[in-house]
C-alpha cells in the first residue's frame, strides 16, 4: 500500500514536472492568481473570535486581528466603513467579523477586511430585530404612502423622553433659538423594561387629547433618547412602540440615539431625525429667517405692486391719448356718414304721397277683383237655383208624377205599407188633389 501510494505520488510530481516545463508564472501572475482565487471563493465571510491588538491609523482605518487558540487572522476596517458599524471593536472581546478576504502581494499576506461587527452575545437580539422588522415589513407598516405630512409651524408640540437627560434640554434650546413653540412633556423612561409601556402609553396619551380640552392637543410628537448600544435602544423595536407610532394620528418625529444608531420606530415614524437636536430643527423653521423672507417676499410683492401701477397707468395714458384723438375723428365720420344718409331720405310729405298713390292703386285693383268675385258668384249661384229648381217636386208632378201621402200627412213610397180602407190623398200638377180609399184586393 506504501509503495502504491509513493507510486502515485511520483506520477502526479512529474506530471507537474512535465506541465510546468511547458509554462512558466511570473511571481505577480502567481499573486494575482492567487487573489483573484480567495476573493472568488471567500467573498463574503463571518469569523468568529477574539478581538486583539486593536489600534486606529491617523487616516481613520481601524486594524486588528481576531484569533482562537490555534490562529490569528488580520483584520482592517476601511474608513468609509466604520460609520456603519453596529459594534466597535474592543481587545478581549469576542466577536463576530463579517467580510471579505483578500491578499497583499507586496507582503505574500492575506487579511480580512471587515463590514460589520456584532458582539456574539447580541447575535440574539439581532436575529429578533430581523424577524420584527420583516413582520413589520410585510404588514406594510414601513410604506411611505402611510407617512403624514410635517406641519410647517406647529403650534403645540409634545415631546417624549427623559427629564433626566440632556436630550429634553437640547431640544427646548433649539426650539428656543429657532422658533419658540409651546411644549408639552410626557416624561418617560428611555432604556430597561419600563420604557417599552410608558413610551407607547405616552404616544397614545397625546394622541387621546381632544380638541378643545384644558390640555392643548400637539400637533407634532417628538420621540427623542441620546444615544446608547442595541440593548439600550431596544425599547424602541418592541412592537406595542412600533404600533402605536404607527397609529398615531399625530404626525411624529423618531430622534433615538446618533445618527448611526437604527432602531424600528424610525422606519415607521413620519420623519427620521439623526439625533434629538435635529428633530428640533426638522420641527420649526427658523424664525429670523422666516422674518427675512417674509420682509423679502413683502418688498418683493411691493415692488412688483408699484412696476405693475406704473405699467398700468402708463397703458391708461396711452388708451387716453389714443382715445382723445380718435374721438374727433370718429365725430367727424359719424356727422359724414349721418349727412351721407339723411341726403338719402325722402321728405314727409313725398313719402305720404307716395304712399297715397300705393294706395289708390291697390284700391282700383281690389275693386276690379272684388266685382269680378261677385260676378262669379252671382253666376254660380244661378246656376245652382236652377238646378235646385229642376230637381224639385213640383217640376216632377209636372213630367206625370204623383204625390202620394195619406189622410194624416204622412208621405206613402211603398204599396205594401197600405192597409184596406187607407184613405189616401193624391196630388197632381198644380196643387190639384184627389181622396181615393184603399180596395181589400191589395194586389190591384
């Protein structure tokens, strides 16, 4: 088996004997390689260990290493970096070093250049925060269009902190500098197991001011502590905070810790603050300076007033003259023009006879009309009567007709109507009448 094994061993050597006959590296192609291979492979890493030989580099880097009982590995932290980190590093302590590994070829050396710290004895908290923040997340509590608009000066403001502290006394001296507001203070613990309740309970307590009440209602809410580590600040990720910042009618302000510190509230706050002194700046304007404006904006607004009357009146005068002249001329084209007309115009008395000779006209026609309507009518009513005249009963007795009616007056147009002994009176061309009495036989 050893001599298998010893076999192998010469065969692979000698390949690699026989390949690199073939190619030769230069030592920088080697290092780039070399580096190219761990970065690849060790992109993103987290090393568990011990913080030693911490020092700070006057350019602002952080170097250290982190170690075990068995290896040591170097650690840099770039400038630009160290704003982000949640932990700073301490010698003794054990930590968790989040990054990349790189080499330096200049040295035939490799470090891990650092992104993020966390204390091993925090890695629980953050791993709750991650699982608060994605509850939160995924109800929509973080979306923007939940966020109230800030009022421009608000009139009362209420501020939830500790009295204890400088926080409350940075922001009454801000206030007091820019714009001096009313204020009102729930005084509540910051940090431990109490500040959770008492600051939720505050921020529903503002929010329970009615209108009108002895107790002004704010019209900004504050929500400010100084700065502090995760387990400090860990008041603010509870949910019964987070929700009711999140209820909150009153639009409100998060100003916890400095401005690298992060705590949930600040996601779901109206307006982020970096620190308690800014949220004072962020809730007023600042009042010299909206008195400067203001004065600008009024001599603005004046002298743009005063440039606007005189190009109006200097446009009136110029109507003004315009219509002094053409008031001449139009007298004048309007008295032509009247002139021009009334030269048209017949006199009264020629126009009466005018019209008189219309009339006598139309009179003779009508006339002429009228006789020959009457003539027409006359014609047509002669022609009427006589043919009335015609069809009368007295020209039919005439042509050999006889008008039969019986004793009583009543017309007989039909024989069977007769009834024996009828007595019947006949009448004959002029008025001559004969009695004749019905036979039995009424068939004769």
């Amino acid at each position: 088996m050893i001599e298998i094994v010893q076999h192998y061993m010469s065969s692979v050597f000698e390949e690699f004997s026989l390949s690199s006959k073939q190619y030769e590296y230069s030592v920088s192609e080697i290092s780039h390689k070399l580096r190219h291979t761990i970065e690849q492979t060790y992109a993103i890493v987290s090393v568990r260990g011990e913080i030693s030989g911490f020092k700070s580099h006057p350019n602002g880097y952080l170097f250290f290493s982190i170690k075990d009982s068995k290896a040591k590995l170097e650690v840099v932290c770039w400038k630009n970096t160290i704003s982000q980190l949640l932990n700073f590093p301490e010698n003794g302590k054990e930590m968790v070093v989040t990054g990349h590994i790189t080499t330096y070829p200049s040295w035939s050396r490799y470090q891990l250049v650092a992104e993020q710290l966390v204390d091993v004895g925090l890695g629980r908290l953050f791993e709750q925060l991650e699982k608060l923040k994605k509850r939160f997340l995924d109800e929509g509590l973080f979306d923007k269009d939940r966020k109230k608009k800030i009022p421009f000066l608000p009139e009362v403001i209420g501020v939830i902190t500790s009295l204890n502290g400088a926080v409350f006394h940075d922001i009454m001296d801000r206030l007091k500098d820019r714009f001096p507001r009313l204020v009102l203070v729930w005084s509540v613990e910051v940090q431990g197991k109490k500040a959770t309740k008492q600051v939720a309970e505050a921020i529903n307590g503002f929010n329970k001011i009615k209108i009108g009440n002895n107790i002004p209602r704010p019209d900004l809410l504050i929500v400010a502590r100084g700065g502090g580590s995760l387990e400090d600040l860990w008041a603010f990720n509870e949910d019964v905070v987070v929700r009711a910042a999140a209820n909150s009618n009153i639009p409100l302000i998060s100003a916890i810790g400095h401005e690298t510190d992060s705590t949930l509230i600040d996601f779901v706050a109206d307006l982020r603050a970096p620190t308690p002194t800014a949220a004072a700046e962020k809730a007023v304007p600042v009042r010299s300076e909206l008195v400067s404006q203001i004065n600008e904006e009024n001599y603005r607004l004046i002298r743009a007033f005063k440039c606007l009357f005189n190009e109006r009146q200097n446009l009136l005068d110029s109507h003004f003259e315009r219509l002094t002249k053409a008031f001449p001329n139009n007298l004048m084209y309007y008295r032509a023009n009247f002139i021009q007309i009334s030269e048209r115009l017949k006199h009264p008395r020629e126009q009466i006879a005018q019209y008189c000779s219309i009339i006598e006209r139309n009179a003779m026609r009508l006339d002429v009309a009228l006789s020959r309507s009457i003539d027409n009518y006359s014609n047509d009513v002669k022609r009427i009567s006589s043919l009335l005249y015609s069809f009368s009963y007295e020209q039919v007795l005439k042509r050999g007709f006889v008008l039969v009616h019986s004793i009583n007056g009543k017309s007989v147009t039909m024989a069977e109507t007769l009834h024996p002994k009828d007595h019947l009176v006949l009448t004959f061309h002029g008025q001559k009448t004969v009695h004749v009495s019905v036979n039995n036989d009424q068939g004769n």
